[in-house]
C-alpha cells in the first residue's frame, strides 16, 4: 500500500468510508480510483480497489435479486451459539461435512464429489461442560480466488471466533492447498498467526479521539504518527490495536483492508488415504505458522480428533468462569470469558447493578491465593474459578 497519497485521493476514500449504502460506496470507490496517482508505487492499492469494486457491484446484484424475488434468497450468516463458533473451512473433498457430522452430529451434506455443500450447517461439539459452535462450510475454489463463492466463505470466517482450516492427505498438491488457503484469507485481511505483525482500525463514533492499544513494537513511528496519519484520511475516532512489528505502511494498510487476527487449527484429514510419509508431513511446516496447531485424524470414525474440544479451547483464549450465591452453591453453567478478564467483567456479565453496588468479591479456584479470598474488581481471573460477589 502506498504512503503520500494526494489530499485529494484520501478525501476521496473518506467518502468512501462514510458511505452508507452499496450504491454510494460504489460510486465513492470510482471516484477514488480516478484520483488516485497510476504508477509503481500505488500497484497494490490499485488491485484491491478494482477487487473491491467488482465485489460490491456483484454486492447490488444481489440485493437487487432479493428485492425483486420478494426479499428471500440466501443467507450465509449463522447466529452464533455455545461458548464459541468455529468456521470449518477448506477446499474441496477434504472432508469438511463428515467430520463436522461426526464430532456434533449436525446434518450436513456427506458426499464424494466437490461443491456439495452449498449452505453453512452448524452443530455443536461438546468440550467438558460447555458447547463449541462448529460451523461447516462451502468449499473454497482455489482455482478462482476472487470469486463472489469466496467472498461469502470469508464472511463467514470473519464472522467466527476462529477456524478449523481442513486438508486431505490423499491430494496430491496437499503443501499448495494450504499456501492457497492461507494466501486466500490473507488477501482478505484474516491473518492466523500473531507472529507477524497487523493492525486492525476499529472506527468510532467519537472525535478527536483516537486510541492505540499496542501489543508489540512500532518500527520507525510513534502514537502521535498514527494519529496524524488518520486525520489525514478523515478518521477523526477510532480504536486502533496492533500486534506485533508493524511499520507506518502496515497502518495506512490496515485502512484500506480491515486485517483481523483469528486463531485457528490445521486438521489434515484421511490420514487413513494418506500418500505422505511422515517425513514429508513434518516438511510441510515451512509453509504451517508454528503457533498454529495441526492435528491428523481420520473424519469417518472421529479417530485423531479426540482432543480437538481441549486445542480449540486453548486457541480460542477463553476461560469459564462460576458464579455462586453467599451461602449458596456454585453454577452449574459457566460464564465464558476471555484470558485475562477481572472480578469486574464477571460482574458485568452477570448484572450491571453488581459493579455500581460492588463491595468486595470471594474467589475460590486456580487465582485464589487460599479459599474463600477476597478480592476486587481488578483481580484476574483463571479458568476454574468460582466467583461470589457481594454487594
């Protein structure tokens, strides 16, 4: 993505963010691609403008199609349940649909030839005493990237707390299936791994107020850049967090192509038809991020996959949480937070009178220094934990 932009591009694709229907956005889009200056420098941000473009165009089309067929037509998104969704996504004949039939039971559509499935099917895979959301999915066409198929498939990633990215170790282009993939979500702004750098701009409807939560290190900038960069593309409110070792350019990226970081687990499947020795399969982890786990199992019997439960759990960075009653007995329900949540976010989740009355807290569990501690609002919680509030 280019630096220095002409004043006049960046008011463009101000318009261009402000726009609130797909005709407007269309309209603002062309007018930044007429103002934006054609040469070297500005190839990038030229090809994702054009990618865009044809996105929202097929977009209207499709709008159009409900409207004239009375408002029905497809729907992609699934209404998230259960402790977390999970997105199962791949290519094709890999065995998405089986494996998602097997560890939830769901309905999905089983069968030996590609593009079967046509729809997102979720279903509900237990994990001790709390439900994971696994959501199957259309395959991805590898052979097209920049299909309106995919776009949809990629709603449905950013959509999910994380992914389950599944191969077949009876293809023969296994190790270019899995660049395709990785390269496909990356494209669009899904990143896997946090060991490289991206920044995600989450705008807001305040002014004059720009905040930077950094988790990393800013290379050859400051807060204070940052902050001028997005005035200069009228973002005057924003939540700004960054991950890693970014540049400048990575932030004025992160403006146009809105990068998220979602864990995910690599499931390489029908290790029963497999053709890789396992040297080979080790081999492949040049291409896999080391911090994304990979597990091998067969879908049809569910063998290979019985921790899958626990290694989502773990990605995913959530913790359960119990609550209990003075003098009463703990929940049988957990509450499901993120790491590194406090007293204050369990009292929260469970009344917002609870904060405003807070007196102190009793933990019991792995935080708790003995039982029965008492605590405050800021005191952080751990998985296990029962938490009593008294107020």
């Amino acid at each position: 993505m280019p630096a220095n932009l002409p004043p006049e591009a960046k008011a463009k694709y101000a318009k261009y963010l402000d726009a609130k229907t797909t005709e407007e956005k269309i309209r603002a889009l062309e007018e930044f691609i007429s103002a934006v200056p054609k040469h070297k420098g500005t190839e990038n941000l030229m090809l994702w403008a054009r990618k865009k473009l044809a996105q929202l165009r097929q977009e209207l089309e499709d709008e159009k199609r409900r409207k004239r067929s009375g408002g029905g037509g497809i729907r992609y998104m699934v209404q998230k349940t259960g402790a977390a969704q999970v997105a199962v996504i791949g290519p094709p004949n890999t065995g998405k649909s089986t494996l998602v039939h097997t560890l939830t039971g769901a309905k999905t559509v089983v069968a030996d030839y590609p593009y079967a499935t046509r729809l997102p099917a979720p279903g509900m895979l237990k994990f001790e005493d709390i439900q994971i959301q696994l959501v199957d999915t259309p395959s991805l066409m590898l052979d097209e990237p920049d299909s309106q198929w995919n776009n949809r498939i990629i709603g449905l990633a950013r959509n999910a707390d994380a992914l389950l990215l599944v191969f077949s170790l009876d293809s023969p282009n296994l190790r270019d299936e899995i660049v395709s993939v990785l390269r496909i979500l990356g494209d669009r702004g899904i990143e896997i791994s946090k060991g490289k750098g991206y920044v995600y701009i989450e705008r807001t409807r305040g002014v004059g107020d720009i905040k930077l939560y950094v988790n990393g290190r800013l290379r050859g900038f400051t807060e204070e850049d940052v902050r001028k960069l997005l005035r200069e593309y009228r973002i005057y409110g924003a939540n700004v967090y960054i991950e890693g070792e970014v540049t400048l350019d990575d932030v004025e990226k992160a403006v146009f192509t809105r990068t998220m970081f979602k864990p995910a687990v690599i499931v390489l499947n029908k290790a029963d038809k497999s053709i890789y020795t396992r040297r080979e399969l080790l081999g492949l982890r040049d291409v896999v991020p080391r911090d994304t786990p990979v597990l091998v199992g067969i879908a049809r019997s569910g063998r290979g996959y019985e921790n899958l439960g626990r290694v989502l759990f773990e990605k995913l960075g959530i913790i359960r949480i119990y609550t209990k009653e003075p003098n009463g007995e703990k929940a049988e329900q957990p509450l499901v937070l993120r790491k590194g949540a406090t007293v204050l976010d369990v009292a929260k989740s469970v009344h917002s009178r609870l904060v405003k009355n807070f007196k102190y807290a009793k933990i019991w569990g792995p935080s708790a220094k003995y039982p029965g501690e008492r605590t405050g609002l800021d005191h952080v919680v751990e998985d296990g934990d029962i938490v009593e509030i008294h107020a």
